[in-house]
C-alpha cells in the first residue's frame, strides 16, 4: 500500500497528465511525459513536461493551484541535452524563436528542466533527438533549394541548365559562376559528392 506522501504525489501526477492530454489537438498524440521530483519540488514550483507528435509542452504548477502551460513546436528545437544523475535528471532545451524555417534566427529561448525522473527525461531526450534530426533535414532542404534558386535554376533533373547568354563567352561566364556556387555548396555540406559531380557534368556539357 502507498505511502500519504506517495499517494499524494500520484494524485499531482494524475492530475498534470490529464492537464497535459486536455491540451492536445484532435490529430495530436501523446508521446513521452515527465515530471519533477517531489523532494525537488519543495524548493521549486513544480514542472510537467511532455513530447507530443508536434510539439513540447510545459506545465508549471501555480502556487494556489492549477498550471500554466507553454510549448515549443518541433521545427523550432535547435538543440536537446541531458545530464543524467543516478537517479535524476536535468533537461535543456535551446529553441529559436522565429516561427517559420528561418536558419537565420539568432534568438533564442532556452529551456532548463531540473531534477526529472531519470529514465522519463531519458525517453524525452530520445524523442527530442528524433524530432530534432527529421526538422534538421527539412531545413538543410529548405536552405539547399533556396540557393539551388539564387544559383539561376542549377538542376539535378533531365532538364538542361538555362544561360542567360547566347555566346560563348557569355556561357562561359555563366557557367563558372555556376560551378562556384556548386563547389560553395560542397563545402557548407549542403549536398554530397555524388550531387556536386552531377551539376558539374550538367554545366560542363552545356558549353
């Protein structure tokens, strides 16, 4: 049988969790949640945290009663940590703030989670890392086709580059810009070897 002080903190428990799936959309589902401490809870108001298919959510408990909730979607996490004790865990969170693709943004929000249940900050770590890796690639995309764009339409289809000139000096001035930009893209990782060759080839053979 639980202890008061056990039962008690089932009960906080309990309560936060329904909190948590009360603010879930209809197509959103409940992935990982944890919660802090109760020893570390009496020096601090304490915090429920969650993964869900589309975004963070915290839980802050007010003082006299219920929670105040903020969240950071998916596409805006730019980094996850954790440091793991033997039986505690802290979360860190850095987030843009910019509410779109922007790889640009330089403001961010930092989320610091403190004494958590070691193996429920574990599981939030791992979905995290996941969802961080999947918007990681969708930005890299999204930077990729902008300067496939600012390049004048560099291609990796069939379809032959467009030159803006129709003499061979203007093609080739074109086609050494076009080569640079490629080889700048190479550099910044933004495609691979095999890609770098292929745009190469296409440029060469429209000389």
């Amino acid at each position: 049988m639980p202890s008061n002080g056990s039962a008690a903190e089932d009960a906080g428990s309990h309560r936060a969790l329904e909190t948590l799936r009360s603010l879930l959309t209809a197509d959103e589902t409940l992935e990982a949640w944890a919660m802090e401490h109760r020893l570390f809870a009496l020096t601090h108001r304490r915090v429920c945290i969650a993964a869900t298919s589309g975004r963070f959510i915290s839980l802050t408990r007010r003082l006299l009663g219920g929670y105040d909730s903020a969240d950071i979607r998916w596409q805006d996490l730019k980094e996850t940590r954790i440091r793991a004790g033997i039986i505690g865990a802290d979360l860190t969170l850095v987030a843009q703030a910019s509410s779109d693709l922007n790889i640009g943004s330089e403001v961010n929000r930092v989320w610091i989670f403190e004494g958590l249940c070691k193996d429920q900050a574990q599981a939030l770590y791992r979905i995290c890392q996941q969802h961080d890796q999947v918007w990681r690639e969708k930005r890299r995309v999204r930077e990729l086709e902008e300067l496939r764009a600012k390049s004048g339409g560099v291609q990796f289809g069939n379809a032959p580059p467009a030159y803006s000139s129709t003499d061979a000096a203007g093609a080739e001035s074109e086609a050494a810009r076009r080569l640079r930009q490629a080889r700048e893209m190479l550099d910044a990782k933004l495609i691979s070897d095999s890609e770098f060759e292929s745009i190469k080839a296409k440029i060469v053979s429209g000389l």
